[in-house]
C-alpha cells in the first residue's frame, strides 16, 4: 500500500492528545542533570512523520485506525465522530478511526478583544486577539509584543519554530514585535 502524505479530520478533529516525553539529559561536571523538556504534541509527531516531504504509512499516522475498505465505508458513512487519513492524490480515504474524545471546536476566535481573565489566550498586537480552546492554529498575525496563555498551557510559532511551552495563567512578554504564524494550546 502506498504511504501517504496528509491526514485530514473527518467530522471532527482530533484532540490535543500528547505523547509525554521523558525528561532530557545533560551531562555536566558534578555528572548527569536532569533537564526539562516539554512534552511532543500530536502535531509535532505527525510532522516528523512527514519530515522532508515523506509519505508515511496511515496506521503510523493514525494509530488504532482500520485499512479495511468495508470499515472505512462504515465510519465515513456513520456521521460519528472520526479521524480519516486521506491520499491527496487521488482524494481516497485510505484509513479511519472512530474517536471518542473528539471536541469539534479546536481553537476558535474570541472577540473583539480577548479577555485572559476569562481563560482565553490572547495575543497584543496593533488588535487584540482571543482565542479559546485546545490544539493548534496556524495563521498570520504581525506586530505581536506579548501574549498571554489563559488558562491552559501554550505557545506561539515565531520564525517556523515554536517556542517553548508556557504554563497556564503565564503573560509573555516579547523583547521586540514578531510575527506570529501559529498557537499551540494544551
């Protein structure tokens, strides 16, 4: 079977399920440290399975799913909550999986303005953005000085690379304004 390369929520999208990773170690001269790491996101796996243009296999996408064309027709078909893995060059769901836990609102807008006291990420910029919500955002936002993560853990995307996870109820502020390309919330 041919490895793909996109996965595509079905009627709903998948959480913000992690996988933790153990802490990192770092030798020093008193021996070895422990040093924190933060935890691998969904995302994050799902783009190392992607890296560089590669195509991987469904089942290593969407662990549990099911390859069985009968399956698929089922799922696809139930109106249940799913997560289907699809070929984009011919558009075939080619893996599915009933989820359970699935929210369908990921991270949505808030506003006009945000209001972090209210739980809500925000970012301060020439407007004030809200969002609420789990997962991850991708899109543009210029002249960003600060954000606040409300109350859930998060993280912005600044130059391709994320920073580092903040903890909840944590204001950020930047040393100059940046441009935002994605949120991350957990």
């Amino acid at each position: 079977m041919k490895k793909l390369a996109s996965i595509v929520g079905g009627l709903a999208l998948l959480t913000g399920s992690s996988i933790v990773a153990a802490p990192a170690m770092a030798a020093s001269e008193g021996g070895i440290e422990q040093v924190a790491s933060a935890p691998v996101s969904e995302d994050d796996r799902i783009d190392a399975l992607l890296a560089d243009g590669a195509e991987a296999d469904p089942l290593e996408l969407v662990p549990g799913a099911t390859t069985d064309p009968a399956k698929i027709a089922k799922i696809d078909e139930s109106g249940a909550p799913a997560t289907v893995v699809v070929d984009p060059d011919n558009g075939e769901i080619v893996a599915a999986k009933v989820e359970s836990g699935i929210s369908a609102l990921k991270i949505t807008s808030v506003g006009p303005g945000c209001d972090a006291s209210a739980g809500h990420f925000c970012m301060r910029g020439a407007n004030s953005y809200g969002f609420r919500g789990t997962g991850t955002l991708n899109a543009t936002w210029k002249g960003i000085s600060w954000y606040h993560t409300g109350n859930k853990q998060g993280r912005v995307k600044i130059s391709g690379k994320w920073d580092g996870w903040q903890p909840k109820n944590r204001a950020v502020q930047l040393t100059k304004k940046v441009t935002v390309t994605g949120i991350s919330r957990e």
